[in-house]
C-alpha cells in the first residue's frame, strides 16, 4: 500500500514538475523566499493592531508558536525521521525532472513551506473569525508558495498536502493554546 502511495505521488510530482518555463523559474523561485513575503508579512501585522487591537499581542504570539511548532516539527522532528530525499537529491530522476536554484538540505518528508504558510492561513482565520472575513486570500498564499517548492523539484505532493495539515493541526492546537492561556490568566488576574 506504501508503495503504491509512493509512486502515486512520484509520478504526480514528475507531471507536475514538468510544467515549467523558463522565463517563470526565477519568479517562482523568488515566491518561495521568506524575504519576499515581508511586505505581507507587514501588512498582515498592520491588520491584525487595526482589527483587534487589543489582542493584537496575543495573535502575534500565537502565529509565531504556529510558525515555530510546525517548523520544528517538520524540520526538526520529521525529516530526520522519515529520511525520505527530496526529489532534486534522488539520482533516478536527475534528467527527469527540472530544479531550479538551490535543492535545499537532504531530507523533504515533509514540506515546511506547506506547515509554515497553512498554519498562518489557518491561525489567523480562525484568530480573527467574526473580525473579518478579507484574511481568506491566505489560503491562497500558502497554496502558491506551496505549490512552488513542487515547481522547483524540492518536494513531491504529498510532502505538500501532509506539510499542510501539519500545519493546520499545529494552527488549531496553538488556537485553543492561546484561548485557554489567556482565558486563565484573565481569570487568575481578576481573582
């Protein structure tokens, strides 16, 4: 069953890796940089002190235990674990397959762009559910900037969709993490 899974998701990555221009790779392989994003980034934060102020600290503290448990979870827990190569790094498909800039480190299982960017949509949706509903173009973001690191022959699909619920579940964890712990220290501060 593994196997099968397995070749499945090879045979999707080869297919969906073989859609590539090449006046596109460096704009791809830009998307996939976290220095790019800052802009974003800074106007996420302008949005969240602008929606609810007065949380403001807390969402922020909660987006950056999302970010920090799905990253080391991924990075530091996963793919040393799995040990499963990242696509640029397997011989069979070199002359198959196209990548794009650097390959990264040696493991890929699983893709902690995918953990990273879905457990922002994620956090900050439900976060500020009720506040707004404009944040919904985040799941968005974190699909491209996921999908670019299969374009850049770094990660097969399914190191995406499992990078992704990671990330979801870690989002969803950190939620009531922060509810609960803010919950409680109101109620301890107002005894």
């Amino acid at each position: 069953m593994i196997e099968t899974l397995k070749k499945w998701d090879e045979e999707l990555f080869l297919w969906l890796n073989s859609f590539h221009t090449d006046w596109l790779d460096p704009i791809v392989f830009q998307m996939t940089e976290t220095i790019t994003w800052i802009p974003l980034y800074a106007l996420l934060i302008f949005v969240i002190f602008k929606l609810d102020r007065p949380n403001a600290w807390w969402i922020l503290g909660g987006v950056a235990l999302t970010i920090l448990a799905a990253d080391q979870f991924t990075s530091g827990f996963l793919k040393p674990l799995m040990e499963r190569l990242r696509p640029c790094h397997d011989p069979r498909w070199e002359g198959l397959m196209h990548n794009y800039g650097r390959c990264g480190g040696l493991y890929g299982f699983v893709s902690s762009h995918a953990a990273n960017t879905f457990g922002l949509a994620v956090f900050l949706n439900r976060k500020l559910k009720g506040k707004t509903k404009q944040l919904r173009w985040l799941y968005l973001y974190a699909i491209v900037v996921s999908y670019t690191r299969i374009y850049l022959g770094v990660h097969y699909p399914f190191d995406i969709l499992l990078g992704a619920a990671i990330g979801t579940a870690v989002a969803w964890i950190s939620w009531f993490f922060i509810v609960f712990v803010k919950r409680e220290l109101i109620r301890q501060a107002l005894k």
